[in-house]
C-alpha cells in the first residue's frame, strides 16, 4: 500500500531545501495514463487515437474486472493474464473505467461497454456489505483486506459510484446498475460514519484503515501503527462536504473532524532537508524551530494523548522525527500541510452553504 498522496513537494530556499507538502492527487509510477486522457475534448472519444487507447486499457483488464497498480494501462499489455493483479490501490482501476465509459459513450461500440461493465460489477462486488471498501479484491488476509482510506482508496470509490450513479457521461448504464451505484455511495457514508474514531466521547477524525468487521482502526504496514490519520481524514471530509442536503450526523461529523483539525495543529516547526556527510544520499530530513513557519500536521497522531508518531520499520511508534532511522525518516511524508486548505478555504465555504440552507428534517 502505497502513501505517496500525502508527499512532498521540494523548493530550494537559502542553503537547503524547504519541503512544502501539497493537497491533492500525486501520480503513482505509470499512473498518469488514463488520467490524461480524461480531459479530452468530445471529438477525441471518436477518433481512432481514443479506440487505440482504449483498446489497449482493454489488454491490462484482468479476468476479475479491475486493473493493476503502478502501471501505465494506455500502452499494450502482452503478458499473462492471470499475472494481472487486479486493485483499488494508488488510483487504479477507476480512470480506466471513466476513459472506457467516455469512448463507449462517442462510438457505441459494444466492446468497451462490456469492459465497463465487467469493471464496474467488479466495484460493487468488492464493497462490503457494511458499506466500505477492502484496498482490493478478493480481499485477501491481510491489512488489504481492511476498510482503506488510505491512498484515499474508499474516498475515490465513492466519487466514482455517485458519478455513474448521476452523471450524463455514463447514461448508458442500465437502471439497475446507476441505483445499485446510488445506494453503494449511500452505504459508504453510512460506514464512514461508523469508522470515525471516537475519544473520551467526542468525535476526532479517522484512521487509514479501519477493521472491516467492526470498525476499529486498525494497522497496515508495521511504520503504519493504529492512529488517527492527519493526511487521509483530510478528503473524507471534503468528500462529506460534498453531500447536498448533509444529515445531522454528517454535519456533526465535519464539524468534529474540523476540532481536531484545529487542536491538532503543530505550531513553530519547520521541516527542512539539509546537507548531511553522514547520511547515505549526503543530506537528511529535519525538523528545526520556526517561530514564523505556517501550521504542520502529522501523517499520524497517537490516539487518545494526539501525539504525533514516527515509526521506523521495527514498528516501535516514537514521538521525534530524529529518532527514526534515515531509511523511513527520509522515505516517507511524516509532516505536512494536507488539512490547510480544508480549513481556511474549504470548510468555511461549506458552512456559508449550510447557514443559507434550511436543515434537513
């Protein structure tokens, strides 16, 4: 599983390099793919240069329906078909299933439709009961098999099953499937919902996996302990916000989450890269004191005392950036901004809706 949505973003400043972490999707290795060819002008989807393309996602479809991760689905895939993995991991699976629905859409040709079908059965199929999503399917025995937000996994799902349930690009779905995507959103908030962490009462934010039976936060890799996650819960609730007519347990879990946001912020730190003779690659991540540096939030916080946590791969959870190693210190996004945006842009135009909305019964 990989973390590189929450990343960094470098910039030289002075004598060393400022690290400043930007919101939004990263591209995991040979991910860009199909995502650039989403923003195609309509005449696009007709041409032989889209079937071309699309044909050859066609290729990297696995037998179960869904796509594998870390690769780029628009060139030609030759191998064995049962070596395709398929996953929800690292963004895959679902921009074919867009790039697909948007050449059917131009030529009606019966063969990307199947495609999509089969892609999409395979999304529902994979929703648990309860509402949430596994990081792929079959699920498996392992942390993949847990309700995953990580890689905003479950979050991009769920954008995914609203548009095929409402939007005008995928009016070809038949009836049956567009109310099944409807009530598989549904049922996703209805989990999200149950997986928001509960501390001495009150409502914080949430973990990058949560346990697929009961709901508990749970681990995944052994630097990725039980917390509540400060990059992940970041697009939960964006996506919350996204809901027209939010019921009261929606709104009181934004304005839960947007507390802990605020209570949790790290004030007068700045985290910097700098020369280091000592280390492997001649420099070394640190964090030194900044009276001036804006807000910093942990990828995760201990739960119940909302320590951060550093954790290098004997899984023993630290409270210093410093007293991990250089390998996990310098190869993972430990500190980061992800939550700036949501509170001072988004979450107030959010609440400026909702006080010209009248309540929902």
């Amino acid at each position: 599983m990989r973390t590189a949505r929450c990343t960094l973003m470098p910039r030289l400043a002075g004598a060393f390099i400022l690290f400043s972490v930007i919101v939004g999707p990263t591209i995991a290795a040979g991910a860009e793919g199909p995502r650039q060819y989403l923003r195609k002008n309509d005449d696009w989807y007709r041409s032989d240069d889209a079937r071309r393309i699309a044909d050859n996602v066609l290729t990297h479809q696995s037998d179960l329906g869904g796509w594998p991760k870390n690769t780029d689905t628009t060139v030609p895939y030759s191998g064995r078909r049962d070596a395709l993995k398929p996953t929800f991991d690292n963004g895959a699976t679902t921009d074919e299933l867009r790039l697909l629905a948007k050449v059917f859409a131009a030529t009606n040709e019966p063969r990307y439709r199947r495609a999509f079908e089969k892609g999409f059965d395979y999304i529902l199929q994979a929703q648990y009961p309860n509402g949430g999503w596994p990081q792929s399917h079959p699920p498996g025995k392992g942390y993949p098999r847990h309700i995953t937000f990580n890689d905003h996994a479950m979050v991009r799902l769920m954008k995914f099953v609203r548009e095929v349930a409402g939007d005008k690009t995928f009016a070809f779905v038949d009836q049956p499937r567009r109310k099944a995507a409807a009530d598989a959103f549904d049922r996703g908030i209805g989990c999200i919902l149950k997986c928001q962490v509960v501390v001495e009462g009150k409502r914080t934010v949430w973990c990058a996996q949560h346990d697929e039976n009961d709901f508990r936060p749970r681990p995944a890799r052994t630097y990725e302990l039980i917390s509540l996650s400060g990059c992940e819960s970041v697009e939960i609730v964006r996506l919350l916000m996204t809901i027209e007519k939010p019921s009261p347990d929606v709104v009181a879990a934004i304005e839960a989450a947007i507390a802990w946001f605020e209570q949790v912020k790290l004030r007068g730190i700045r985290e910097v890269v700098e020369p280091d003779a000592q280390s492997p690659t001649g420099k070394n991540k640190v964090v030194v004191e900044d009276p001036n540096a804006p807000p910093l939030w942990a990828r995760f916080y201990e739960i119940g005392s909302n320590r951060p946590l550093f954790v290098d791969r004997d899984g023993v959870p630290r409270y210093r950036l410093a007293d991990i190693g250089y390998e996990r210190r310098n190869g993972y996004a430990w500190l980061g901004n992800w939550p700036q945006a949501l509170l001072e842009r988004d979450y107030p135009q959010w609440k400026k809706k909702q006080n010209g909305r009248p309540p929902k019964p």
